[in-house]
C-alpha cells in the first residue's frame, strides 16, 4: 500500500473529495504499480492515460459508496 495515499471517504475526510486529491492518489497509485516517479517520454502518454483512469474509477468508487452513519448529500 502507498502510505501517501489518503482515504478519501467519509468519516476519514470530513467533505466530498476533492479533484486534486482524487488525481493526487490517482498519480502515487500509478508511480507505485509502474515502479516509474516520472515516465521517460516514450511511456508519457500512457503514464498520463492510466493517472486518468485511475482517478475516473476513483471518482465512481466514492460517488457509489454508501457509508453507514455518514450523512446523506441533498
């Protein structure tokens, strides 16, 4: 597990998360499974792919969780 990478729900953040700390888990998320801190320019492009990948999936994760006793957006 990448210790610098935060939950990102409730109750571990009071508020919704936001978009930098969504990409931000999303960029250590892809540096830790590639081996990579930053691409070489030949694997840019598919560095940059996989960190919007991520965060998109992170984003439906926390948009889809139900987290018992947290309180209920309106």
């Amino acid at each position: 597990m990448c210790r610098s990478i935060k939950t990102l729900r409730p109750p571990a953040i009071p508020e919704k998360a936001t978009e930098e700390e969504i990409r931000a888990a999303a960029l250590q998320y892809v540096r830790k499974v590639s081996g990579f801190r930053a691409p070489a320019a030949h694997n840019e492009e598919v560095f940059a792919a996989a960190v919007e990948a991520v965060a998109e999936a992170t984003r439906d994760l926390l948009e889809g969780l139900h987290v018992r006793g947290a309180a209920v957006a309106g």
